[in-house]
C-alpha cells in the first residue's frame, strides 16, 4: 500500500514561521546587547587606559621589587646571619649537654657572644626577619630559663615560632614553665594548652598533659586536673608520665 506524508496545516505551519521569527529577534537581541556591552566596556577602557597601565605597572614593580629583594637582599642576609650564629649556638649547645659546673657561663656566651663573636641577641637585633634570628629567639629563650630570667625566657619564647611538632610544642611548654615558676599557674595553664594543642605524639604530648595537670591542680581547677591525668592513662599509658598516674588522679578527686 502506497504511504504518503501528511501535509501540514496552515495554521501550524504560520505558528512555526511566528516562533522562528521570535527566536531570531530574541538572538538578534542578545546579539545587540552584547556588542553594546562590549563597545561600553572598550570606551571604559579607552578612557582609563591611563589609569590600567599605572595599575599593571605598579603590579609588575611590586612583583620584581620582591623577587629582587629575595634575591639580592634576603639571601644574602639569611646566609651571613647562618654564619654569624654558628659560634653562638655552639656555646648553646654545649651548656645543654655539657657539665652542670659551666652551664651558666655557656648560656651567658651564647646569649651575649664570646672570642669576638656575635651571641644569640645580636642575631635578633641585628639579622631580624631571619630563620637564623627566628632558632636564636628560641635557643635564648631556653637559656633564659635555665639562667631562671622567667621574664626574658617568656620574650623570647613568646617571638618564636615554628610549626614543628616537636620545637613549637617544646616553645609553648617552656613559656608554661617559667610561668609556672613565676607563680603564675593560670597562664602557665594556658600555654600548656596549647603545646599540647601544637602536635599530638608520644614525646610532647603526655609531658605537657602532665604539666598542664599539675598546673591545673594549682589553680583549683581540679575537673580539668582530672581530664589531663586520665587522658595520660587513657592515651599514654606506656609513657614515663604514666608510672604515678593514678597518684595525681587521687589528687585530683580528693581536693574537689
């Protein structure tokens, strides 16, 4: 059987010829629309190219202002402060590890300087933005410390900074202690806090909760002296911190 294709009405074949109208005076629109938007902003930027090319200029002089600066001036800085110290943070090291009998005369060398050499404040002073004054910060603050100058040890401490678990902890701890030390147990807390906040691991963490307990203990906040023992017990329980626990959770429990 022959098949044929049904012819379209006229009144649909108008309304089609309506739509494609529309649709090409909606796309003529848009069309218009953005070249207007286009001339308007090529006019914008005509009349401010002034103003753009100062703008682009300021950001490439800023830019290779910086990278000549790390160049030339930082680099520089960073490998003579690195020189400087190296005598400084000898005597450090020694006092740390060597006999208890010249432990203060090291520390004062380090700090102060010694056979003609810079010592850990004229590196802050003199070599300041520097990862060498940065270390020197914290090496005068531990001697500070041991030299029992809460105050200074706290000022150095406290300019020092590092996100190393170890070392950012051990900065935080130490401000605690010379607090501590300088009877002050609530912001000796606070720094406790965060050493332990700093870095979660098996060196830092149960000294500082152990710390912070006892602190806690001194300034009558016996619910928080409690959570920092049994987080040792709980957490730690191989630590040295571990061995007297319970003797500190006792103490805890019975003075609240």
């Amino acid at each position: 059987m022959a098949t044929y294709k049904k012819r379209a009405s006229k009144d649909k074949r108008a309304k089609s010829q309506k739509d494609l109208v529309e649709e090409q005076s909606t796309t003529a629109e848009v069309f218009n629309t953005l070249d207007e938007t286009a001339g308007k902003t090529e006019a914008w930027v005509a009349k401010n190219q002034k103003y753009i090319f100062i703008f682009i200029g300021v950001i490439a002089l800023g830019v290779l202002g910086y990278l000549g600066y790390n160049e030339y001036v930082q680099k520089p800085k960073e490998k003579e402060a690195a020189n400087e110290v190296y005598q400084a943070n000898e005597f450090f090291q020694e006092a740390m590890t060597g006999s208890t009998a010249a432990k203060d005369s090291l520390l004062n060398l380090a700090l102060n300087g010694g056979e003609g050499k810079f010592g850990l404040i004229d590196i802050i002073e003199n070599y300041s933005g520097t990862k060498a004054a940065n270390l020197a910060n914290y090496s005068a603050g531990i001697a500070y410390l041991n030299l029992k100058d809460y105050t200074k040890a706290i000022e150095h401490l406290s300019d020092f900074s590092s996100d190393n678990a170890v070392y950012g902890a051990v900065a935080k701890g130490s401000i605690g202690d010379a607090f501590m030390q300088l009877n002050q147990p609530k912001d000796a807390l606070e720094y406790y806090e965060k050493a332990i906040a700093h870095n979660a691991n098996d060196f830092t963490t149960p000294k500082y909760l152990l710390k912070a307990g006892i602190a806690a203990l001194e300034a009558k906040d016996f619910t928080k002296a409690s959570d920092f023992f049994n987080r040792i017990k709980e957490e730690f329980e191989n630590s040295t911190e571990a061995r007297n626990i319970d003797v500190y959770i006792g103490r805890a429990s019975t003075t609240k």
